[in-house]
C-alpha cells in the first residue's frame, strides 16, 4: 500500500499528527508512507524513522479563498511528479482547500478527510470522496487518530507516540546549555504565532523570580530568533533568579526541554514539543482551548480564565477586549507548585483520555 498524509500547517499540527502517523506504521509496518508539509515546519518531521518521503511545499502564496481551479494549478506546479507515484489513498488531516487539492492532485482513488462541519474551508470537501464526521469537543490528536481508524480500518490503541528523530548534534546542543545554566532548571517561553496567545512578556519575568525563590530552579528563556524584543522584556524584568536566554534549534530545544524540571509556555510549537518529549508541562491559554490543542497527561495543568464568556468558540488572532491573558504572576507560581509537586506522583507515559 502507498499512502499519502496531507498535513501542511504550523508545528504544532505537525507535532497533533504523528500520533496517528504511528498508528498507521504500527497496522502496516510495509507500506509506504509519505507526508506532504509546508517547509517552514517540516523540520520536526525530517529523518523521522518511520517515514518513507518527506515532500516539503511553501503553499504561503495560496491565500484562503483562492478559486479551487487556481489552487489546483498552483499544486501541479509546486509538487511535480506527484501522481506519478501511485498513491492508493491519500488522507487530508489539514481541511483545507490546498490541502484537499493536493490529495486530490496525487491521483489517490481513495481520498479522506474530514467531513463539511469539521473543515475549517469547506469547499476543500468536493475535492475528497470520503469524509468522516467528529464528535464535539474532541483533542485535536484524537481526530487525527479517529480519521485514520476510520479511513484505513484500523485499531487505535491507548499509545501516543510521536517518535520525533534527533542528533547526536541535537543532544549536544542541549547538553551545552545545561553546562551554561545548571542541571536543575525550568522553560520558559513567552513566544506565540498570534499577539492574543501572549501572556505578558514582563510577568514571565517576575515568574522566574517566584521559581528561582520558592524552588532553587533557574530559568533558561527559550525563543525564536525573531522573538528577541519578548525575551529582553523577560530579562529586564528578572530581579532575583539566575535566568539566560538561548535560541536553540528546534531539536535542540526537543533535547533541552526532556531535561527541565518544568515547561511554562502557551499555545505555540514549542509547548507541543515539550508536551512530545514528555516534559512536566504548564500550558497558559486564552483564545484557544486546552481541552483541544493541550496536554493529554492528566498531571500536566492549563491555567485559563473560566470567568468569562468571550473565550467560546473565540480563536481570534486581535482582540480589541484581550482579557483572556490577563493572569496574575500569584496564579502562575501557584500552577508551577502543583505541577513540581506532581512529578513526585507515580507518572504515567502521556495516555488517551
């Protein structure tokens, strides 16, 4: 069997898919197995060990609302050969219109997705001959799972296993830093894709002070390269704890983030890293869901406003009312506690629930 998963999107929809990308390995362990991912978040799928072919597209230009018949040209120029490989079935775990189109551009007879309630652009739908329809308020690793059992009738069992391939580079990298800081230490992350899922950059720093004090950790503030501006507002606003700031590879930060006694971040890439290696994690969410897009192991915590009402269904990327992370540094440190004292507990592996 040649098979064709269509998860183009950010890494951390990279990161929700390679659960159900085991699951398939572990059902045919002799098929063949291809991605198709956007470029710029492929990185966290490259050597990994049970795929065949990693097909990298930058698809930045196909703006939502393309014409269907525009997107379908522009596939066939950026993936050529595509459909000459043959593929039995393709499943699209995106919902949207360029990535239904590339499904549909791969010759597949088979073609699955999600059904018309469950895309984020319907008109993708009329490009797939099979759809499956999702219960509400299901985690978003769930739906990819659900979508394959369905798609390929195949059991899914309690395992999640994401299998992300590193370097020997990758665990020098990390050991480097924890020279530099010392071997018990916490993460934190500032950054975010949207300005509405930062928690304030200063608070961060006061949060460092709070663990430093209460804990004896230091703190290693882990950013992007073009996220310095956040993380010299951290520093600045650090009075007490012994804090450095580093900008590792994102592999680089998968080793780090298994040897933290603590991750603190909201809802971006690297806190689904850190949920992947396994890391004691406290995630901070506003205009997105914890019950979708967080952890799966019941000792992880989400600290989130529940007092009001505008968080349903937001997802907005600018908010002019933006009180959703409006979280006091007294909140935070208590979660940080909790989540300490927790690794104590007898841990399980991260688990279905």
């Amino acid at each position: 069997m040649k098979l064709l998963i269509v998860k183009l999107g950010a890494i951390g929809d990279i990161i929700h898919t390679l659960p159900a990308l085991s699951a398939i390995r572990r059902a045919f362990p002799a098929a063949e197995i291809d991605w198709v991912a956007e470029r710029r978040s492929a990185e966290v799928l490259r050597e990994h060990p049970i795929l065949n072919k990693l097909i990298e597209v930058d698809t930045r230009r196909w703006r939502s609302g393309t014409p269907v018949a525009t997107v379908l040209a522009e596939v066939g120029r950026e993936i050529v050969g595509l459909r000459r490989a043959e593929y039995d079935i393709a499943i699209d775990l995106q919902g949207l219109i360029k990535s239904a189109a590339i499904a549909k551009a791969c010759g597949a007879a088979e073609r699955w997705g999600f059904s018309r309630k469950d895309l984020r652009e319907p008109a993708g739908r009329l490009l797939l001959n099979h759809a499956v329809a999702m219960p509400p308020q299901m985690h978003v690793i769930h739906k990819n799972l659900t979508l394959a059992q369905t798609a390929l009738d195949i059991p899914v069992d309690d395992r999640i296993e994401f299998g992300i391939a590193t370097s020997d580079a990758d665990c020098r990298e990390a050991e480097t830093i924890v020279a530099a800081i010392g071997p018990k230490f916490a993460i934190l992350n500032p950054a975010g894709g949207w300005v509405t899922k930062l928690w304030h950059a200063e608070k961060f720093g006061m949060l460092a002070d709070r663990i430093y004090a209460e804990h004896g950790l230091a703190t290693v503030v882990a950013t992007g390269p073009a996220e310095t501006e956040l993380t010299e507002r951290v520093l600045a606003a650090s009075r007490l704890a012994k804090i450095i700031a580093v900008q590792p590879s994102l592999k680089g930060f998968f080793e780090l983030v298994k040897l933290a006694d603590v991750y603190v971040g909201g809802d971006t890439g690297p806190t689904h890293l850190a949920i992947a290696a396994g890391a004691p994690v406290v995630g901070i969410f506003g205009p997105t869901e914890w019950w979708r897009n967080g952890s799966l192991n019941p000792f992880d915590i989400c600290v989130e406003r529940v007092d009001i009402a505008c968080r349903i269904d937001c997802h907005r990327r600018e908010c002019s009312n933006w009180i959703c992370m409006d979280i006091d540094v007294e909140t935070m440190a208590e979660a940080v506690a909790r989540r300490l004292t927790s690794q104590n507990a007898a841990e399980p592996a991260i688990v279905v629930r």
